[in-house]
C-alpha cells in the first residue's frame, strides 16, 4: 500500500494539486448548473462540494464499481486517489469488479488496480465478508455504487457485510448517496422467511424495498445488519455516516434527475433497465423456460420462446388488464445463450403507468398465461434453477402455491402482506421527501 502511496510526491503532487483545484471550480459550476436546473447531486458531488469532510487525514477503503462515478464521468477512485488530504489505500471489488472487467456470476479475483496501483481485494469469490487482514490500517471504508432498488442484486449484500465486517474491527463506514432508480415510494414483495436467506436475499425486506442506498444502510444499521437472520440477537452496529444527495426526492425515477446511467452491470444498460429487472428476473432464475432477453438487446423485457404463438399469448395477456402495462408481439433471434441463432416469439412489454403497474407481478401474469396456453410447458415442472428461484422470492411458498393452479391470484395477497409493515419502519430512515 505504502508503495503506490510513495509515488504521490513532487511534481505529481503540484499536478494533484492543480487538478483539485480545476476540480473545486468544476464542482462549483456543477453544483450552481444543478440546483439552477433541478437536477440531483450524487452524494460523491456532495462529498466534494464538503472538501471531502470526513476522510481527510484518514487511510479510506474504497468498495465501488464503475457505477460510481461523478456526472462528468470521472470514476470515484480515481476523485479519492486524487483528493488533497485523503490517503486512498486499497479497493474492494463486488460482483464485476472494482472496473467493471468480470462478466455476470464470474469471480472477482484480488489484483492490482493499473491505473492507481492500488491492491484490489475481491468480495465476490471465495471471500464475500471482508476478512481482518483485508480491513487492516483502514480508518474508514466508502461504499460509493449505483443500486437497482431490487432485494436480489447482489451490491447491497455486499454493502451489509462489509458493514458487519467493519462494526467488528472499529472501522467507520461512509455511505455515497444515490438515486434508488425505481423511485422511493413503491414497495413490492413479501419479506424473506427464515431458512431462505442468502446472498441474493441478504435481508428481511420486500422485493422492491423503495429506499435509496444510503437509507437501507440505516435502516440495516438499526434493525439489524441481517433483519431476520437467526442467531444475532442485536444489531452489529457500525459507526456508520451517509452523504446525502441533494435535489432528490421519492418521487423520482432515474430519468428525472439529470445524472448520466451508467450501468452497474452488464444487463442493466439503461436508466429504466432496472423496473424491468425486477418484472422479469425473478422468472429468468427458471432456466430453459423462457428467453427474458439475456443475450439480446432488450434484456428483462421480453418473454419468449420458439414454442410459443406471439399472437396467442399477446391477446391473452391484454385480457388481464394488468394495470399500467402493456404488450406487444416481438420476434427475434438472440445472439448468445441457449436459443442463439433460432427464431424466437413471443411480447415485449412497456409499462405505460408505472406508478399502478405492479412490476413484480408481470413475470407471474406471463407464466399464468403460459401454463394456460401450453400446460405442457409449466415452469415448475420443465426448468432447472427451483432453488435459484425460492432463494430470489425469499420463500418457497409464492412456488408451491402458485405452481399448484398457476394464478396470480392464489398469492397475491401473500407477496403484498408485508407492504405497508414495512413502509412504517422504513419511513423513519427516509433522508428525502
């Protein structure tokens, strides 16, 4: 660590000194055009816009992806390796890397980082809960990545357990604000029950939980770094501080802030790719169902297959009137995965009022319409991937009752029973109106 720290002298420290002041005049300009348009400050731009108040003198940890990153695009590594004051001294990489250079699901191994030359430990391998040795000479660790909004997706399992990790060594965290891209006022979802936490259901919370990751931080800190996990009894608390953003409030989407997406992994491309990961990937857990768009240019908003009548299976789902959504015919041939090549049919979707659509349930209203169409082809009975799926529902109960006559009404009331429990206890660690 001392090495590459070594190198941060002489003319490279008037050079870092020049660049931070262009970069105290940027931020100012930033931060003027912002509130001059209506448009958010991440909670990196406000850390900067403090003199980065809170790391200055201290040894920082850095856990971070590509996602983070300022609006001019300027990654969250290379700001803190720059910053007068502050003493970057290691990165830790969850699920892609600390770059973005690991596909989905491939492990993230230790390296260094080539630009900064700064060791890189992996979180997202063998080791997902720091070890002590990983944390040692840190004074504070900053989590600083663009979140989904979604339970399942891995980045805010590894945001509690380098909590926990820190809680047990004395290391303060410090949380970088951003937008939750689903907004902050829709919740969907049961909450996962005992013997169904895992790393894509690291906590006792709905699917779509509505809270920006800073807030979830809190709320974990207070309620318990596991919510729900047997054998802790209190909460492992850590000295825990969130940077807020400015200019945000619940009732923005992603595309109403003015920030630049960039995406946090590779099939969540776009802005709005995460409502359509959460309409559809708990279904793409059932593998050898159906084509989701993995491996197309529309990832998450498709169902398809060769089997399938696009026509058919379109005029059905128009029946439900499912409120907010609609759909259309699609054929296409994917370019990678288990159908590439082969003509494939079947609807893309569109939510034309995602504040009535209920996201979650889409996925379950295409497998009713499926098993009505083609009982041959229920999902239960001809996927792989069962456990993948209960593990991401956080139960096995949505799957054996609604496998047992596959409709959207047999667990409606089920996946909603814990809403508005939850939106009483997460409404006292809201940071925005």
């Amino acid at each position: 660590m001392d090495t590459a720290l070594s190198g941060k002298t002489g003319g490279c420290l008037r050079s870092c000194r020049l660049a931070a002041s262009v970069a105290a005049f940027m931020l100012l300009w930033v931060s003027v055009t912002a509130y001059a348009s209506g448009h958010v400050l991440t909670g990196l731009e406000v850390l900067q816009e403090r003199n980065f108040a809170g790391l200055t003198g201290k040894r920082v940890g850095l856990v971070t992806n590509p996602s983070g990153v300022d609006r001019n695009l300027r990654s969250t590594i290379d700001i803190l390796y720059n910053a007068p004051g502050v003493e970057l001294v290691a990165l830790y990489g969850p699920e892609h890397g600390v770059r973005g250079d690991v596909y989905a699901g491939g492990k993230v191994s230790d390296s260094v980082d080539d630009r900064t030359g700064l060791p890189v430990y992996s979180l997202y391998g063998p080791t997902r809960k720091p070890e002590p040795e990983m944390l040692e000479g840190i004074d504070v660790m900053v989590y600083d990545i663009q979140d989904t909004g979604a339970r399942s997706y891995t980045f805010i399992s590894t945001l509690g357990l380098v909590m926990e990790a820190c809680a047990e060594q004395g290391i303060e965290v410090m949380v970088l604000d951003r937008p939750n891209p689903l907004g902050g006022n829709k919740i969907e979802g049961s909450y996962v029950e005992p013997g169904y936490f895992s790393f894509v259901s690291q906590y006792r919370i709905p699917y779509i939980y509505g809270l920006t990751v800073g807030e979830l931080a809190l709320l974990i800190n207070e309620e318990g770094l596991n919510c729900g996990q047997t054998g802790r009894q209190q909460p492992a608390r850590c000295r825990l501080t969130v940077v807020p953003m400015k200019g945000w409030h619940r009732d923005m989407l992603y595309q109403d802030t003015g920030l630049p997406w960039v995406l946090p992994s590779p099939n969540i491309p776009s802005a709005d790719s995460p409502q359509y990961y959460c309409a559809a990937g708990i279904c793409g857990e059932l593998y050898g169902f159906l084509n989701i768009g993995i491996g197309y240019t529309l990832p998450f908003q498709v169902f398809a297959e060769e089997w399938i009548d696009a026509e058919r299976l379109k005029s059905l789902l128009d029946s439900y009137g499912i409120p907010g959504v609609s759909f259309r015919t699609i054929y296409f041939k994917p370019l990678s995965g288990r159908t590439a090549g082969r003509l494939v049919q079947g609807v893309q979707y569109f939510f034309t009022d995602y504040d009535a659509a209920p996201v979650t349930l889409v996925q379950f209203y295409v497998m009713q319409a499926v098993a009505a169409l083609y009982p041959d082809r229920k999902p239960f009975e001809t996927a792989t991937g069962v456990g993948l799926f209960d593990k991401v529902c956080g139960s096995d109960h949505i799957r054996k009752t609604f496998g047992a006559r596959y409709m959207v009404s047999d667990i409606i009331g089920f996946w909603n029973r814990d809403v508005s429990d939850f939106r009483k206890i997460s409404s006292r660690y809201y940071l925005y109106n």
